[in-house]
C-alpha cells in the first residue's frame, strides 16, 4: 500500500529526517572513522544529530563531525553488526575529569570528643 504525499508533510513514512545528519566521527588511520556509542543497556548504536548546535552541546564545541544521510550512516555500520541509529542524543554522564587533573581533597572532619 502506497503512502500519502501531503505538501506539508513530504515524506511522512520516514522515520528520520530528510536530509544529511551531523555524524561525530574521530581521526583513524585511513581518514575519519564515524564514533560508536553504547546505549545504556550496552549495546553498540551509531549517533547523529539533525544540527551543529546539538551535536556541539552534547559532545563538546571540538568534537569533529561530518555529514551523512542515515541510509548512508547505516550502511557504513551494518558490517560492524551495529543496527541502532541513536538521533539526538541526551547524554546524562557527568563529563570525566581531565588527563592528569588533581582530586580534590576534602580537609577531616574533626571527631567529636565526649563530654
């Protein structure tokens, strides 16, 4: 059964949005590699955000990206048995304490004497 076009609604049985989506991806030894995420069950998934702007706010203003449509973004992961595509992501982790950086140490509680 064929879907209804409507002009407000161009592609209403997708389940993604039309168009490219941000992909992070990390330097690898041939070029960019697209970023494998866990959800939090633990299985692997691929991510994309639908702007700049929510990819930079959930991963950091450095995070490298590039443009992929999710047919696109799928094919590049099925061969690695990763069939989720995560869109939009809200990550709830506290951000991790820089390489190096010290802890900080809280001065003792003072014990309480008996009177």
């Amino acid at each position: 059964m064929a879907q209804p076009l409507y002009g407000e609604d161009p592609e209403p049985s997708e389940r993604f949005p039309a168009g490219p989506l941000y992909v992070p991806v990390r330097p690898g030894p041939s070029g960019c590699t697209t970023r494998l995420f866990r959800t939090p069950l633990g299985r692997r998934t691929a991510v994309a955000f639908t702007s700049e702007r929510t990819l930079a706010a959930t991963l950091g203003p450095g995070q490298a990206w590039i443009r992929l449509a999710e047919p696109a973004l799928r094919a590049l992961t099925a061969p690695l048995g990763v069939t989720t595509v995560t869109l939009d992501p809200q990550f709830a982790a506290p951000a991790a304490a820089p390489a190096g950086a010290a802890f900080a140490v809280r001065p003792p509680v003072p014990a309480l004497r008996a009177g």
